[in-house]
C-alpha cells in the first residue's frame, strides 16, 4: 500500500493554513467539500479559460468565468463553423495508381510509393483558410459598482450540472447561477443579491473578428452573422433578459439593467446547419419558455440531467487533500500527494462532459466537446478519426451512457454517403472509407501530408463502436436498422481493400499506415507509408468478427459472412519482434523512428479491443507490457489523450498499480486546474479516455465473462462504486475494503447468463431479465 502523504498547502508550509482556511470557512456556513466529493469548487474568478468552468446541454454551452465585477460567459453552439475553403474533394480516379502505390512498398521502395501516393492519390490542404468550429461569441455581463469583495466561492455542482458563484461585497452577498437545459435548450443565468436593489449591470454580446451584427430591443439583445461570407453557418443568438424590479433600458446596442432585485438571462441560439432558418428556430424556442418560470426551467433541467448522471455513483474514502479547492488539488499532483477520491471526482467529471456535450439529438463531441474559445482552436476543434474521436466515447458504454453514444454512431452512419465515394475513387472499393479526420462538412477523403492523412481506417475502427454498443445494449431493432449496414459497408470496403503480400501470401491493407508515426526502413528511408500496419490488421479482426456475428444474429448474407471469414483466415496476424515486442509495421525490418511517439497503435488489439487478453494470447499481453514500458521510457504518454490510453492499456493486462501511477502523471503534468485534460492545450480525449479506464479497473466484460475488480490499485483499498454495465447487459455495483471484494450486486437487463470472476474464482449463473444477485468475494449468493 502507498503510504499516504501528508497534504501540504501549495507553497509547501506546515498545515497551519489549512487549519485556519477550514476554521474560516465552517464559520461562514461554506462547504468547504460537498459530502459526496461532486463539486469543482475554486476561491478565485477564473483568470483564465483554463479555469473557467463548462456547463452544456449537448448542443449548446457556456464556459463561466465567474467573474465579480464582469462575468464571462463564452458562449458556443455545436454547428458554429467557418468555412474559408472549397469542399475536400476526392482525387478523380485515384485508385488507377493504386496497384502501383503497392507494388512499390511491397519491394521496399518507400520514398517513391509515398511521392506518387502524394501525388495522384491523396488531396491537397485546402486554400483560401481554414475551415473550422469557433466560439459563438461571448456575454459579459459588467456589474456596476462592485469593485471590492470577500468571501469568494465558485463551484461546479456535478449533482445537477449547475455553476453556482457567491461573494460578498460591504454587506451584501452575491449568488449566481448558471446552466444549460437540454429541455428548453437554454442558458440560463440567474443572478441576485441578499439586498434588494442591488443588481446593477451592463449586458455586452459579441465575438470576436468581425461581421456580427448586434441589435437591442426592450429586453433581448440579438447577434446574427452568416459566416465566411456567406458559406459558413448562419446563426442567430437571442439574450433574453427580465429582472424583478429595477429598470431595463438599452444605451449602445447593449442592455443595461438598474437597481434590479435580481435578474435573469435566458439564452436561446439557432443556426442553418441543418437547412432550417436560425430566426424561425429562435422563435420556437423562444415561445416554449416565454411562460415558464426560472424554477419550472431549472427543475425539468435537473430531472433531465440526473436520469443520466444518477445512474451511476462511485465514492472512496477522501484524504485530507479532498479539502482543499480543484485546482490546488490538482497542483498537488505535482508533488505526489495522495488524493483517492480525486479519481471519483474525475471519473464524475467525465461523465457529466459527455452528458453536456452529447447527448441523443445533438453532433458528436469534437476535439473540444463543444467548448471552444476564439477563432481559431486547435486542430480546428474537429473530429480526429485516428483515436481521438473514438476516445471520447470509450467511456459512453460502461458508465451507462449508452444513449450520450447514439450522436456518434449516427454521424458516423452519415459519413457514407462521402465515404462510397472516397472507396470508389481512390481504391476502386465497394463500401466507404474515412481517414485520418473530418469536420463538420463531412469529408471523409485523404488530405495532407502522408504522415497523418493517408490512413484509411477512420470509418472502419468508428464503425467498431455499433458492434460495440450491441454487445452491452443487444438492440436488435438498432443493429438490424442501423448497425450492421453501417457495419456491413465498412466491411466491405476493407474487404475489397486487402490484398495478398506477394512475399508472405497473406492478406494485407495498404497502402495505409500506422497513425502518424514514422518507421526507419533498411534503405535508410523514413517514411510513413506502408502495406499492413498491425493496428489496421487488428481493426480489420474487431470489425470483421463482429459483422460475422452480426449477420448470423441477423440471419442476413450468407455469403459475405463466408467471405468474410475466409479473409480472416487469410488475413496477417499481429507479429512479435525479435526484441520481444509487437511489431508496428507487421515487418521485422522496418525499426521505430520515434521510439516515444504518443500514438501506441499496434496495442489496439490490446485496448479497445481484445485481441490480446490473458486467457488466450498471454505472449501477447507480456509484449504489450514492453511496448508500453518501451515507449514510456522514451518520452511516450506526453499528451493528455496518450496517458489515458495508456491507462486502459494498463487495465486490461490487469495492473491496476500502473493505472494509478499514470493517472498521478495525467492530474500532474496534462489536467487543467478546472479539471480538463491538457494535450496541450485543451483535448477533452483524455479526460474520456481516463474516465473509462477508471472503470476498466473496476469491471471488464470483453472475455465473455464479468470480471469484478479486475484491477484494483492499492492507491484505492475501500470503495463502492454502483451502475457500471458489462456486455450482455449487466448492471454491476461493487464494493470492497482492504483490497479486496465485500459484495457484489448484478441485475441482469435483458436475462443473459452470467458468467462472474473475481480473480482465479469463476461462477456461472443463470439470471431471468429483472434479476438481481448478490454474491460475497467466494461469488456466492448472499442474497
Ligand atoms: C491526433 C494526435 C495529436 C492530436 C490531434 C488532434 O492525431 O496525434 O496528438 O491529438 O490528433
């Protein structure tokens, strides 16, 4: 067991402050720590949007500074993308170099395969800018009058998804409140005072760069602007203001309230991504709330959000660290403080940044989920189809958000229609393909530079994620409409694109790589391009296994079930090195010119998919440990999103030490102080791969079988965690001490037989749909 150590105050000093800061606060009646650890809370505005906190409702959000004298908030709406460019468009006739492409690297003439590739197969970046999402803009609100204050609290209230703000100012306290409805699709912003008269303020919207058009009526501003001249989204954003006494009159295009009790904002945007006019969508969200009262908003809000947030609970018992604000917390991490419950604190956030930035109606969550500052965020805030995408949804399943998965599933399914035709065109394949990324115009086409954009995979490992949600949902009524077509085409267009390795006679994909990263060829050639890469093998083995399976649950295509297995058969299997690790490239000869890259793709058969497991391939599972320990030692893990892999990686080869170490270098060296994972910058892949390995370690269910505590860190002996699902549709809550398992409780949803194990211990039992079961740590009944 780690020995806990002792908590110190940032500047390391004696615990005198803590003392002291805890003695303050109790007297002030402020929680210093809500019981059930699900509060970010902070003592200081946000300085920084680094610091600000984020409340969404899938569609829509806001990052709340929580300013004194201006509150930010900076607004955005999913579908807010400019579009400088001309569309991505497939190269015409590609795949006529296709075979000569692979003929190339086939003899190990890399540098040439990838200059004609570049040249006749892959588009070109796009001129004219950038296409991108941006922020919608911001609200300040700028109270008059209040320069001084005491007694600062902001926090961010997990329980029901809300942003609270209290301070003192001479003698009157300050509270207000924050949150987006995914009901009334609203932001909503309430704001009073202990004293009446005493909200006095000036309502500024605007955003950045140029072209918006703000207008002022008697209560409501409103910005409208259509983007990119006219070839980005058209949106309109109505602040609607209303305040309990006091005056509200406009001066500058900007409202301006007086003496007011309190105030209320309500903040409703549209745009034309989906063909509708921003105005008319305004209206109707404007009506359905015109009547309804703050309370009404904020009750439907909070039942809303729990459905989804309350299925699960997951509590440890908290250390002294757990008193102190978020971000010292997290600044603590620096210096190996021990902190258990801030790993449930984490595991929540995770779950509340799914459930605000996608949720059934809504777009997938992009690089950022939907909160992004200015005009121009990192890699375009868009969807990176070679890990990061599919991370922010590796926690969707097992935490019991099987419905925050569906706005991927379904974009992915609407990535087709470009996808058969970026097939077509550059392999001369039936089915569709995606690479490396896409964005909000759906392109699916290879763009760029080879050592990123040539990867044709992206549709088919996204694809992955239907067979996935079956398994733990076994809707038939989804997989039979919606999942096995999407599937069944991404089959088919890996199916047409492999090909036999003339010096090994085995199937390969190609040309392709393995995401971004570089290998030394024997020639002396660095380059990226090659047939083969094992990650793409081992995506062709997830998807291809579960289209078989699909389809006999199905009763559907005989035949191309038979193909498809006979190309298993044929296909090149995952590869240890002579050094004892999996090899990359699937060839001995071709050596690591980036022995710490971030990406560790040839361990996809380890995490998200189980190609490699204990019970079957263990030689695999000893090498996945060299790999991982090979690249750490070289400097691997460095971006936020790298660590949380990582840390599943660690959960499945069943260490739950080594999940716990690289969650301290996660919180410690890419966490944010509001808790956002750091690529750098910002990358909210890492907080949702983190989130999912959190619960790898607690429960597995990939080896037919549920495995309770699997691998449970001695950095968390006491626990209990609730909700987690398991393939076959498992409710498990769990609860140990001293290391090892107290009780289990498993309620079966849909009456599958469960297989149970806990460590070397194995039980099957039969279970009717509705059951529950409870088993001690012998896995026999107690109740
Ligand atoms: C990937 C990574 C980068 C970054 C970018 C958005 O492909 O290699 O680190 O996360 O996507």
């Amino acid at each position: 067991m780690e020995t806990p150590k002792q908590y110190k105050s940032m500047n390391n000093q004696p615990n005198i402050l803590l003392v002291l800061f805890l003695v303050i606060f109790n007297l002030l009646g402020i929680q210093a720590q809500s019981d059930d650890n699900l509060k970010l809370w902070f003592q200081r505005p946000a300085n920084t949007w680094n610091e600000a906190l984020p409340v969404g409702n899938g569609r829509i959000g806001t990052m709340v500074f929580g300013g004194v004298s201006t509150e930010r908030l900076q607004l955005n709406e999913e579908t807010i993308f400019k579009k400088d460019g001309e569309q991505l468009e497939d190269v015409k006739d590609g795949h006529k170099y296709i075979d000569q492409v692979r003929n190339l690297l086939f003899k190990g003439k890399y540098k040439e395969a990838e200059k004609l590739h570049l040249s006749k197969i892959m588009g070109k970046r796009l001129d004219g800018g950038t296409n991108t999402y941006q922020t919608l803009g911001d609200l300040d609100i700028i109270f008059n009058g209040i320069n001084t204050y005491s007694d600062y609290y902001r926090e961010l209230d997990l329980n029901n998804a809300t942003v609270n703000t209290k301070f003192k100012t001479g003698s009157v306290w300050h509270n207000r409140t924050v949150f987006a409805s995914t009901v009334d699709q609203a932001i909503v912003m309430k704001a009073d005072a202990s004293k009446p008269g005493n909200i006095d303020c000036t309502l500024n919207l605007s955003r950045p760069g140029e072209g918006e058009l703000v207008k002022v009526t008697k209560n409501m501003l409103v910005m409208t602007q259509h983007l990119s001249n006219g070839n980005g989204t058209k949106y309109e954003a109505r602040v609607l203001v209303t305040t309990d006494g006091g005056s509200i009159t406009s001066e500058n295009n900007r409202l301006v309230i007086k003496k007011a009790n309190s105030l209320e904002i309500r903040i409703v945007v549209a745009t034309d991504y989906f063909g509708d006019e921003p105005s008319k969508i305004c209206d109707s969200y404007q009506s359905n709330i015109e009547d309804k009262t703050y309370s009404a908003i904020f009750k439907d809000h909070v039942e809303d959000y729990q459905r989804l947030f309350h299925r699960m609970t997951f509590e440890v018992p908290a250390s002294e660290a757990a008193k102190f604000p978020t971000d010292e917390r997290v600044d603590a991490q620096k210096r190996g403080v021990y902190d258990p419950s801030l790993a449930t604190l984490y595991f929540h956030f995770g779950r509340y940044l799914l459930i605000s930035s996608s949720r059934e109606n809504s777009l997938p969550a992009n690089l950022q989920g939907i909160w992004a500052d200015g005009l121009a965020p990192a890699w375009n805030a868009d969807y990176h189809m070679n890990i990061n995408a599919q991370m922010n949804y590796w926690p969707s399943e097992i935490t019991n958000l099987s419905e925050c998965h569906l706005p991927f599933l379904k974009f992915i399914a609407s990535l087709r229609e470009n996808g058969r035709k970026t097939a077509k065109e550059l392999y001369g394949a039936r089915g569709f393909a995606a690479h490396h990324t896409t964005d909000l115009s759906r392109f699916t086409t290879a763009y760029g530079s080879t050592q990123y954009g040539s990867w044709p995979m992206g549709a088919a490992w996204a694809t992955t994620h239907f067979w996935e949600h079956y398994l733990f949902t076994e809707d038939k009524e989804f997989l039979a409409s919606l999942g096995y077509p999407v599937m069944k085409e991404a089959s088919l267009f890996l199916s047409d694109f492999l090909v036999k390795n003339p010096k090994t006679g085995m199937l390969v994909t190609g040309p392709s790589m393995s995401p971004e990263n570089v290998f030394l060829a024997p020639n002396g050639d660095k380059a990226s391009l090659t047939m083969g890469p094992a990650m793409d093998l081992q995506i062709v083995r997830h998807l291809f296994n579960g289209t078989i399976i699909a389809s006999e649950e199905l009763g559907i295509d005989v035949t191309f079930r038979k193909k498809l297995k006979s190309q298993l058969r044929n296909l090149t299997p995952s590869i240890i090195g002579v050094d004892g690790r999996i090899l990359e490239w699937s060839d001995e000869n071709l050596k690591e010119a980036l022995p710490g890259h971030r990406h560790i793709s040839h361990l996809y058969g380890l995490y998200p998919s189980n190609e490699f497991n204990w019970k079957d391939t263990p030689e695999f599972m000893k090498s996945s440990e060299k790999v991982i320990e090979s690249r750490l030692s070289k400097g691997g893990g460095h971006t936020g999103w790298s660590r949380g892999w990582i840390m599943n990686f660690y959960a499945r080869l069943l260490d739950g030490d080594k999940i716990w170490e690289n969650l301290v270098e996660l919180w410690a060296h890419k966490t944010l102080p509001n808790l956002f994972d750091d690529h750098p910058p910002f990358q909210i892949d890492g907080n949702f791969g983190a989130t999912a390995a959190l619960a790898e370690m607690l429960l597995q269910s990939h080896n037919d079988e549920i495995n309770i505590l699997p691998a449970l860190p001695k950095a968390l002996p006491k626990g209990k965690i609730t909700g987690l699902m398991a393939r076959g549709g498992f409710e498990v809550d769990i609860e140990w001490e001293n290391g090892d398992l107290q009780k289990v409780k498993i309620t079966s949803r849909l009456g599958n037989p469960a297989k149970i194990r806990y460590g070397a211990k194995i039980i099957a039992y039969t279970m009717d749909k509705g059951d529950s079961i409870i088993l001690d740590q012998n896995l026999s009944v107690i109740e």
